[in-house]
C-alpha cells in the first residue's frame, strides 16, 4: 500500500514547466506532402447512373449476382425487379413470388434479358472481374 501523496514530476508555470528549460530549436517551415484529393463528384455520379441504370430496367425480368455477405444468403437471384431505391432493390420471384430486399453495395452486376434475345448487362459497384460481355 502507498502511503506517500502523489507528486507530479513537473509543475505547469505561465510559460513552461518548472525545472525545466526550454531547448532552443531552429524551426523549419515543415511541408506537407502532397496528395490529389479523390474526385467526390465523380463516385456520387457513379452512383447516380447505377441508380439510373436499374430505374430504367424497372418490370424486367433479370439474374442478379451479388457478393455474398451477412445480408444476402445466395449469389445469385433470378427475378423481376419491382423497386430499386438509392441503396436497395426488390426482387420478385417468379417461381414463388416471394420478394428479396438486397442492398445495392452487395450487387456484383445484373444481366435483363430482352424478349428479342439480347441482354443488357448492368455492372454493380462492386465490378466483378468475370462479368459478361454485352451482346446486343
């Protein structure tokens, strides 16, 4: 068990610490690195487009694939895509009719196929390496 007060080392004064001097140092102007500021504007339009892209797709029937997370169970969803919002959409399960929410940062890119045979093929934010190629 301590018995003895506590004593700091040094005491603040006006100017410094008591017992102790200042060490003269030569100041030099430091300079700051350089960095080009990430383009802001340029990731919200991405955003905008994606957002766009899927709003334009609204009634379609598409396979979506999506990286697997806590959120979404499967990779893959087969649907008709009822709802898109700026982080979400709602699919529609043909087969069951049972709706999915996923969120939008999950999605890897989304193929509609077209009732004349061609396909649009929408990249998600998350680009993946072996997306599809477009055909039209």
């Amino acid at each position: 068990m301590l018995t003895q007060p506590y004593r700091p080392v040094a005491y603040r004064t006006e100017h410094s610490f008591a017992g102790m001097e200042p060490i003269p140092t030569q100041m030099n102007n430091p300079t700051l690195p350089t960095y080009r500021e990430p383009n802001r504007l340029n990731t919200r339009t991405t955003d905008l487009s994606l957002h766009q892209k899927l709003q334009n797709n609204l009634g379609k029937n598409g396979m979506f694939y999506m990286i697997p997370s806590r959120e979404v169970i499967h990779s893959d969803y087969r649907g008709l895509l009822e709802a898109t919002g700026e982080d979400h959409i709602v699919i529609r399960d043909l087969n069951t009719g049972l709706r999915h929410v996923l969120p939008l940062t999950s999605l890897d890119y989304a193929v509609f196929t077209e009732p004349n045979g061609a396909y649009t093929h929408i990249s998600g934010q998350n680009p993946s390496i072996h997306a599809p190629s477009t055909r039209m």
